[in-house]
C-alpha cells in the first residue's frame, strides 16, 4: 500500500472517529419507541427505603473536601453529619415532628450562624443548611434514597427527548409554580433517575432556574441503582455565578436495620463483590459515625386500673404509633440552644 493510501485510509478512520462523536450516545431504543412518560415517572421513585451512608466525600466549589456520613429513611426521616479532620461541622436531624441542627463549625460572611443548636418545625430551610439545597425534607430524602424530587401534581408534560451528549432520556414537567427537568440514564435493562432541574415559574416573565442535581454516575449496591456521584448546583445569592458541591458516596448500605445504634462500617453483601464501595477513600476514612444522635426515651402512658379499662374500651383499641430511632432524634447536648434557625422563612 503506498503512503497515500494509507494516509487516506487514516483520514476516513479519524473521519468516522469525529463523526460518531459529533452523533454522541446513542438512543437504548429504535425511532419511534421513545419510553412512555408514565414509565419515566415511575422510575423517580425512590430505589430503597432507607439507607446509611458511613462514608461519603462532600466539597464546595474548590474548596477542601470534608467527610459527610448520614442516615434516611422514607418518606422524611434524615440525619447526617459533616466532619473535617474527625471535627464536627454540623449535623442535621430531621423527621417528621422537628428538625435539630447542631452547629459547631463557622460560616463566613454576613450570614454567619453562631455556633449552637437550632431546633423546630421540619423545613426546608434546614435541609439547605447542611448541602445547600433548597428542597423538603422528603424531596431531600427521595434523593438520597436514589427517587427524584418530583413537583407537585398535576403534571403537565412539555416535551421530552434524548439527549445525545450526555446520554438521558429528559423529560420536562411543569405545574402553576415550577418547570422541572427530569434526566433518566438507561441502566441493568431499566430506566433510572439521573438528575433534575428546577426553575421558578409562578410570578410570571422568564423562569428563574433554583437548582440542578445531576447524578453523574450510577451504581449498583445489593441490587439497588444508587447514585455515585452527585453534584449539587445552584445561583450564588446575591451575586453572580453559581455554587458547586459534589458529593461522592464511598460506601451505601440500603435498607440498614434502624433503632439500635449503626456500625461506623459496617459489613454488607457489596463488601463480598457487590460493588457498593469504591477504591476511593476520604481523607478521613477512619473516622467513626458521629455517635451524637442522644438515646431515644420511650414514654410510658399512665396505666389504668381494670375498672379504667372497662370504662373506656375504645382508648385501649387505639394503636401506638412506633417511636421514631434514634438515629433521627436530635441532640443539644454542649451547644447553646438557638430557638428556630427557619422561623418566618
């Protein structure tokens, strides 16, 4: 062969190199077989009910990377603690009577918190505390638990289509207040969250886009599709740009028993093989779960005599409601209490 057919032979092979780049991912399915929108929906729901997190990297823009360990379970129980160097920053504790924020750890700048505990109603305005997203508490625990922090129904469908570059299938919703984008990736035969987009709609002119979430990749944990990797994103406030924060789970532990105290590391099928942990340990691997969740104190009623018991039969029929774990209980103890960090927000 001489050099001018090899370097035109070359030439085609770079040619069809660009080519299939510049077509990127293909599609999982054939022209005219796009998902249904009601198979897309069903794939926000969340991948467990309950998860802990013992070991997890979290970092702010290029700042430097803390630990993060955490603990939730469905609908809108969650606790999670970010340390640097084995020292707590902050731990947030919510369900569904209160949240408790212990802060130890500084903030710069005009919005700085003193250092205490802030306690009350369940907010999203504490959920932003911890990774700076503004969500509820249940849309907050839907993605950790792998599910989407869907709006509110009813959803009108704007479009959908697949997105060649990245990979997803993306879906718009919209309801009277927000626009919301829903990425799914194709993953083990079956359609997975992958992140979502939200944007303000309710007050009329152009939408004012809140926040991003965009899981930029997946994992199987005992037979759980979780997020990898995660990255928050959303505007500066009060000033140009937008913040960062990346999440990396190192180790997932779906469906862990609740109520007694959590193993700082503990053992899972993913450990045997699964695939649940990475090579890529944090700074602070060998830090123990922050043991400040508080014991849980069960409340005895005050117990009738027979002649009680014959009067009021129907009291006895009532069911006791289960007392939350402990793991979701929150804990003041060596803090100056604060009063409600969200009131009138």
């Amino acid at each position: 062969m001489s050099l001018r057919s090899v370097t035109l032979a070359s030439a085609l092979v770079v040619g069809l190199a660009l080519t299939a780049s510049c077509r990127g991912v293909e599609p999982p399915y054939p022209p005219g077989k796009a998902p249904e929108v009601a198979d897309l929906l069903a794939a926000t729901a969340p991948a467990s009910s309950a998860i802990q997190v013992p070991r997890a990297k979290v970092r702010q823009g290029a700042g430097p990377a803390a630990s993060l360990m955490l603990v939730a379970q469905a609908p809108a129980r969650f606790s999670g603690t970010i340390q640097i160097s084995g020292n707590e920053l902050v731990t947030l504790v919510v369900n569904e009577d209160e949240y408790g924020l212990r802060w130890v750890g500084g903030r710069e700048g005009r919005d700085a918190l003193e250092p205490g505990y802030y306690s009350g109603p369940p907010s999203r305005c504490a959920v932003e505390t911890l990774l700076g997203v503004d969500l509820e508490p249940e849309a907050f625990v839907n993605m950790v638990l792998g599910g989407a922090p869907l709006i509110d129904e009813p959803h009108q469908v704007l479009g959908r289509k697949w997105d060649r570059k990245a990979g997803r299938e993306r879906l718009r919703i919209a309801n009277g207040d927000y626009e919301q984008e829903l990425a799914f990736a194709w993953v083990d035969a079956g359609w997975r969250f992958a992140g979502a987009t939200l944007w303000a709609t309710g007050g009329g002119g152009e939408p004012t886009w809140l926040w991003t979430i965009d899981h930029t990749a997946l994992h199987e944990v005992e037979g759980e599709i979780l997020p990898h990797k995660t990255q928050i994103r959303r505007p500066k406030p009060k000033g140009k740009g937008e913040l960062v924060i990346n999440v990396s789970f190192q180790k997932q532990v779906p469906n862990p028993a609740l109520g007694g105290e959590l193993s700082a590391d503990p053992p899972s099928d993913a450990d045997a093989g699964g695939g649940g942990e990475t090579g890529d340990e944090p700074a602070n691997a060998g830090d123990g779960w922050d043991d400040d969740w508080g014991d849980e104190e069960e409340e005895e009623g005050e117990g009738g005599g027979p002649g009680d018991a014959a009067e009021a039969p129907a009291a006895a029929e009532v069911p006791t409601p289960p007392p939350i774990p402990p793991q979701f209980v929150g804990n003041p103890t060596g803090l100056t209490p604060r009063g409600d960090l969200c009131a009138g927000r």
